[in-house]
C-alpha cells in the first residue's frame, strides 16, 4: 500500500498535481491538505475511476496529522507564488515559515515519508526541511528532494524547439544541475541526447540557456499577477514522484536531476567537490533513485568551458540560498 500526500493541494500546482497522482496505479491513497477547500478538491477527485482512495484535510481537528498518518510520499507545493517583477528570493519571507511548520509536522508524524519540496526558493526551502528534520533527530537525507524536474521538463521541451520537431522532446533528455532559480540553474547542453545542431550560433546556444535558466519568469509575465506555473509544474511533479515511486518499488537505474543534501551520498559529493571547487551542503545533479531514496549523485562529468563559467556564477548564489535557509531554522523558535 501506498500512501501520498499533497500539502498545499487546494492550489494552483496542488490540484492538478493531485488529479495526475490519482491516476498513478502506483498510489492507493491519496491524502490532500490545504487551509483552505480540500474537502471539495477530495470529493471532486474521488468520482474519477482509479483505485486510489482520496481524502481531504483542513488545520481544523489535527488535519495536519491526520493526513501524514502512514504517508510514504509527500509533496509540498503549499505557499505563494511569484508576481511580475518579483524573484523567487522574494517569496521567502512568507514561504520559510509555511514550510517550515510542515515540515515539523512531518517529522513528526511521518518521518520516514520521502519528502518532494517544491515550494520556492527551492534552493533555500530544502534546507529549511533538512534543519527541522535535525532538530527532530530524523533527518535522513536520502529521503529529501528539491524539485527541479520543471527545468528539465522545459530542456527537453526547449532544445526540442530548436531541433525543430517538438514530436522528439519526450525522448531528449538534457541534465540541469544547481539550483532553482535564474543562474543557480545550469543546463548542460554539451550532454543532451540530442545534440544541438553543428554551427549552432553562440547568440543562439546564449538565448537558449537564458531561456531555460528563465523559463518562470516566461509565465508569471504571461500570467500576468496570476501567478506562476502551475500546469507544467504539476506535471513536472507528478513525473518526478512517479520516478520516486518506481524506485521504491523495485524498478533499477531510475534517475533524475534533482535538489539533493550531498550527505546522502558522500562519495559524489567529493567528486561534485572537486568539480565545483568548493563544498556546497546542496546540490541538483543527476540522481540514481532506489528503495531507500538516494542511490547515487553523479558528478557533472566532462562539460564546456561555457558550462564552467555557468557553474562559476551559480555556486556562490547557491551558497547563499542555503545558508539563508539553515540560519532561518537556526534562528526561528
Ligand atoms: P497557489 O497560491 O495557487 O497555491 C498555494 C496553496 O498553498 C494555496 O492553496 C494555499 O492555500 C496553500 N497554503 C498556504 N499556506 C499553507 C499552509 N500553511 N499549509 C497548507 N497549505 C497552505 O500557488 P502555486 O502556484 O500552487 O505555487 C505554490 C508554490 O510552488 C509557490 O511557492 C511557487 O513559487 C512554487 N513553484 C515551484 C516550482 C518548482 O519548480 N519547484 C514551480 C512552480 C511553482
Ligand atoms: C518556475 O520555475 O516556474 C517556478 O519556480 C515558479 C516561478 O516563480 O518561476
């Protein structure tokens, strides 16, 4: 038996989210909880016909504990989104303490669960979840995940663009490794499966990769104050805790790149030293998944100059939206 969780699932990423998990055969229950309107998320998704029983949980009444009793897999797309002119940093403010606080809840009642943190900053939310986890005394950091699957969904989708047949961006894979968000996010062209066509300008290879490192800020402005993505994302994330799933289950050489504490395999994280040239807590790289979560974290490997210089910029950002996150649980009661 298989239980999810979505925290947050009345939302924009949250409902979607929850109707593509309901159809997963992988999943028997499906747990939603929001402050707000799950009980009608619950219903409404309880008429489609798959086996998944689902139930829906407001704060009222422990819901909170309620709906982590027996999860296996969480995922967190609770807080708010960006608005035009606004960077994912900005969200901090508010988001921190969301996560935060489920995060305690987690611990608390499912420590085991693997947790999928989409929650933005990213970069600086997985440490919050990390930092709890600690305080707690279950942190195992196998089982904690930072979504980054949105950029390599718009890799795929980008690159297939370019190549001009849209009909191949299911099979083009293009690892992104770093972070999430603007230049903390690094696409490693010179590994697609598809290689990029031969002379393929260098305004071109620049506008591709400002594409990719940017693609959010493409929907909030075409949203318009709406918000942010939140069907790509619900699709990137239902693929992503699929992947999770398949490895639990037994399924070998499931990988993906995604937002990793590097004490979970500490064998790559001295390689990912080496390449970066210095120590980072986390990291998004290519990740083996297995029953127990974290297998393995690839080292980049063989990459460009340009790629190096992408890495330069993104490390000392990326240092920066980790240390926010742990000082934020160092400091708050
Ligand atoms: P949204 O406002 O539509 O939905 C957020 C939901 O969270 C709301 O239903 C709200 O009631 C709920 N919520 C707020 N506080 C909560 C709490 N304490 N407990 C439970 N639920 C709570 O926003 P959205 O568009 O779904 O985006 C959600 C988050 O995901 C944002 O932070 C956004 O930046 C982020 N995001 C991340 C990625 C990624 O690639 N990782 C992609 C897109 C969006
Ligand atoms: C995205 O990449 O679409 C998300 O992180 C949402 C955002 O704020 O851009």
């Amino acid at each position: 038996m298989v239980k999810a969780v979505v925290l947050g699932a009345a939302g924009g990423i949250g409902q979607p989210l929850a109707l593509l998990l309901k159809t997963n055969p992988l999943i028997d229950e499906l747990g939603l909880y929001d402050i707000v309107n799950t009980p009608g998320v619950a219903a409404d998704l309880s008429h489609i016909a798959t086996p998944a029983k689902v139930e829906g949980f407001l704060p009222p009444n422990d819901g909170l504990k309620q709906v982590l009793t027996n999860a296996d897999i969480v995922v967190i797309p609770a807080g708010v989104p960006r608005k035009p002119g606004m960077t994912r940093d900005d969200l901090f403010k508010i988001n921190a303490g969301i996560v935060r606080d489920l995060a305690t809840g987690i611990a608390q009642t499912a420590p085991k669960a693997f947790v999928l943190v989409i929650s933005n900053p990213v970069n600086s939310t997985v440490p919050i979840v990390a930092e709890v986890f600690k305080k707690h005394g279950v942190f195992d950091p196998k089982r904690l995940f930072g979504v980054t699957t949105l950029d390599v969904v718009r890799a795929s989708t980008f690159v297939s663009e370019v190549l001009g047949d849209l009909s191949l961006s299911k099979s083009v894979t293009v690892p992104v490794v770093g972070g999430h968000s603007g230049v903390t996010i690094v696409p490693l062209l010179s590994q697609s499966s598809h290689p990029l066509p031969s002379g393929f300008a260098q305004d071109k290879y620049d506008a591709l990769i400002k594409r990719i490192q940017f693609g959010g800020d493409e929907v909030v402005k075409a949203k318009d104050g709406a918000g942010s993505a939140t069907l790509s994302m619900a699709y990137a994330g239902a693929e992503f805790a699929s992947k999770v799933l398949r490895a639990v289950k037994g399924e070998k050489g499931v990988k993906a790149p995604t937002y990793v504490s590097l004490a979970a395999d500490p064998k790559g994280a001295e390689a990912l030293k080496k390449e970066l040239g210095q120590e980072l807590e986390y990291f998004s790289s290519i990740v083996e998944l297995g029953p127990e979560g974290v297998v393995a974290i690839s080292p980049l490997g063989s990459i460009t100059e340009q790629e190096q210089t992408l890495i330069k910029a993104a490390v000392p950002e990326l240092s920066t939206n980790i240390q926010t996150g742990v000082s934020f649980i160092g400091s708050s009661k």
